[in-house]
C-alpha cells in the first residue's frame, strides 16, 4: 500500500490516501502566492507508518512547484520543516520568526 497525496480544491485541501481510502488531510487556502497552512490531521488507525510526513512533503512539494511560499500555521507542518531544512525557503524570512523558524544563518 503506497501513499497518494492528491490536491482536492474544491473542498481546500490536500488529501493522502491508501488505496481509495482518505487517512489524511491537509487544509489551505491560497492567497496570491502564499498558501495558508492551518491545519493537518491522519486517521489514528494508521498513525506511526510515515503517513502524515507523506502528506507534508506533497504539499510542500506542491508548494514549490508552483511558486508559492506557506504559511505554516499546522504544528505537524512546522515540525516538518524544522526537521527538513532543505524546505526552511519555502516559508519567506520575514515570517520565519512569527512561526519560530530561525533563519540558517543565524
């Protein structure tokens, strides 16, 4: 069972699904080139197996794909780009400090 991570506008969100079944979900909202970022959340029952980090990284990469900052209100989304420094540009220097992100030359 691999991982999809597909982005559902309509409804504001990126889902990651197993086979046809959503187990997550990552909400945003997207204002010029920023993409608001509050919210993420998997289904308990597949918590541990490297779903939720699946699911960050297709939206960041999504992110990066169309040229968009992220604002990264979700705490499992920040966590995750604290972890994965290559991805640390993808929040402008100006908002690094509001979402405790210490710039790399610092």
């Amino acid at each position: 069972m691999d991982a999809m991570v597909v982005d559902v506008p309509e409804k504001g969100r990126f889902e990651v699904r197993l086979d046809d079944r959503v187990v997550g979900l990552a909400s945003y909202h997207i204002d010029g080139t920023v993409m608001t970022l509050p919210h993420t959340e998997v289904d308990p029952s597949v918590g541990g197996r490297g779903i939720g980090t699946a699911l960050v990284a297709g939206v960041l990469d999504a992110a990066r794909e169309r040229g968009l900052n992220v604002l990264p209100y979700c705490s499992f989304i920040r966590h995750y780009i604290q972890q994965h420094p290559e991805t640390m540009d993808l929040v402008a220097v100006d908002d690094r400090p509001h979402f405790g992100l210490e710039t790399a030359d610092r």
